[in-house]
C-alpha cells in the first residue's frame, strides 16, 4: 500500500515556496509577463515561481510530454544553483467527468519527471501532485489534491536506464508516493 501524507511528500517543495515569499518581485519587461495596460502586468497563468524563463520552457516541455495535455501550473525557485520545481498536473480529463486511475496518475508523473531531469539539468529536485478540481464552494469541504511524489536528481540519475522498473516501481525508488483512496484503481 502506497500511502504517506502529502504534507511529508512535498515538504521540500513548500519549505522552498515559504522561503521565497520574500523573494524580488519580477520586472514587467519580464518575457512571461502579458501586457494588461498602462502600467499593468500578468504573468502567464501556468507561471507562479520566482524563475519565469525557465517555467515557461518547463511548461513546454511538460506540456508536451503528457498525452492529455493537463499540466495545470510549474513552479521554479532558484536557490543559487539549486533549482527546485514542482508540477501540478489535473487528475481528472479535461472538459470530461474521467478521473485518472492511479496507474495513468503513475504513467504521467514518471513521464514528468523524466522530461524535467532529461531536458532541465539545472533542476535538482522535482514535487509532482495532481489535483481534481472543485468548486470553489466545495473548497473547504473536498481534497483535491489525490497524488504526490518528489524525485531528485541523484536518483534519477542512479535508476533513469533501469529498463526493468515499470511506472509504479519507478517512482517508489523516489520514495513515499501518497495516492488518495478516491484514486480509480
């Protein structure tokens, strides 16, 4: 049984948010940024890090990696030379009422992993979770977030050409992965 809370899952991930809080804010000449008007900026909305260029080229990439195309947000933080990120994808298909079983949960969080660590060696250390969207009335009352794994890079890199590890073993060499009872099985 894969179970662990997702607080111990991402934990690097949020201890790395929390310090960037106080980070600089981004310039709006910043490429990610969209024009709003005099004055006025956004960031594309799959952007929240404090790294723009290099989510917006993870965002490609994930983006592309996933055969339902369901990267919600990237997140980078740059530590001086230790980048983290973390991807959250959608559990659920969208625009469809299908949820991913946990083995298509397991398929696009290895496919996520994989293309970070292969085309990003600048990042360190990955937290993947999908989420099920609700309605925001339901927010307080539902857990959306249904699946969670870090990865980091030392490894990935000790088991990314161990052609025996199936999905699920893949991502348990990481350690914890926390699947929500809900998960189709």
């Amino acid at each position: 049984m894969r179970s662990v809370t997702v607080a111990a899952c991402t934990a690097a991930f949020f201890l790395t948010v929390a310090a960037s809080a106080s980070a600089a804010p981004r310039a709006a000449s910043d490429a990610s940024f969209h024009r709003l008007g005099p004055g006025h900026a956004m960031a594309d909305p799959w952007v929240e890090g404090v790294t723009p260029p290099l989510e917006n080229r993870l965002f490609e990439a994930t983006y592309k990696a996933l055969p339902r195309h369901n990267v919600l947000k990237v997140y980078v933080f740059d530590a001086s030379g230790y980048e983290s990120a973390g991807i959250r994808f959608s559990a659920r298909v969208p625009h469809e009422p299908e949820d991913l079983s946990e083995a298509e949960l397991d398929r696009e969080a290895a496919a996520l992993i994989r293309t970070t660590f292969d085309g990003f060696p600048e990042v360190q250390m990955l937290d993947v979770w999908a989420t099920i969207p609700v309605a925001t009335s339901q927010a307080t009352e539902v857990e959306s977030t249904v699946f969670s794994v870090s990865a980091d890079r030392e490894t990935y890199d000790r088991v990314r050409t161990d052609a025996s590890l199936g999905d699920d073993a893949f991502l348990q060499s990481f350690g914890p992965v926390w699947v929500a009872p809900q998960v189709p099985r």
